[in-house]
C-alpha cells in the first residue's frame, strides 16, 4: 500500500486507504449509496452533493472521490471537513423552551395563575 499522510499529526501512516465502491443511488435520486472501506471497518453510508443553504449531517463528513485507475465504481477518499457530533448538552429532547410577555398573558386569562402566586 501507498503511505498517507495522517491529517491529524502530520505523519505517514503505512497502512492508511479510505476507498468507496458506489452501488446505487439513493431512494431520492439526489445521490449514491456507497459502501465505505477503511482500517478497521466498513460501513454502509449515501453520498450526496453539497447544496447552498442545506445544512450538514451533524457526525458528517465533507468528502472529496478521485476515481481509482482501471476500477469501476471504485473511488479513493479525501475527508475535506468532519461536522462536529452533537454535544452530549445538546441533546435536550425537544424545542427550547421560550415564554414570551405576551405568551404567560395569554396563558393566565386560558389557565388562570399558578396556586403559588395566588398567595402573593
């Protein structure tokens, strides 16, 4: 095998491939579903292009596919930017909570206040 260069520390790993065999598209005809070959695992994933405005997959990555010489469907894999994992803090469950003046109004004539401003 070819030497990479390690993008993390700058040093070349011996061992180092990343290659994608695309075999399909995807239910929405925007991209390709590929199988994704690299030390240590395989993985089935899409590949889609960028669009201005869509955002990226939070866990994501921002590829780049040179053909491989003489193999079909075959492509070498260059990792331009990796999208950030969602924070464990991040992950609330729902909507963020935002009360507005006019909302807690709204809410009192509906509901009436609570029992504990009652006694105020």
């Amino acid at each position: 095998m070819s030497e990479v260069p390690d993008k993390k520390n700058g040093e070349k790993k011996g061992d180092g491939f990343d290659v994608v065999l695309v075999h399909g598209k995807t239910a929405d005809g925007e991209g390709a579903s590929v199988l994704r070959a690299r030390p240590g695992r395989i993985e089935a994933g899409e590949v889609r292009p960028l669009r201005e405005g869509r955002p990226l997959a939070r866990g994501g990555e921002v590829v780049r596919l040179a053909p491989r010489a003489g193999t079909p469907h075959i492509y070498d894999v260059d990792v331009q930017y990796e999208v950030p994992k969602p924070a464990a803090s991040d992950a609330g469950g729902g909507p963020a909570q935002v009360a507005t003046h006019a909302y807690r109004e709204s809410w009192e004539r509906t509901f009436g206040r609570r029992r504990n401003e009652l006694a105020n």
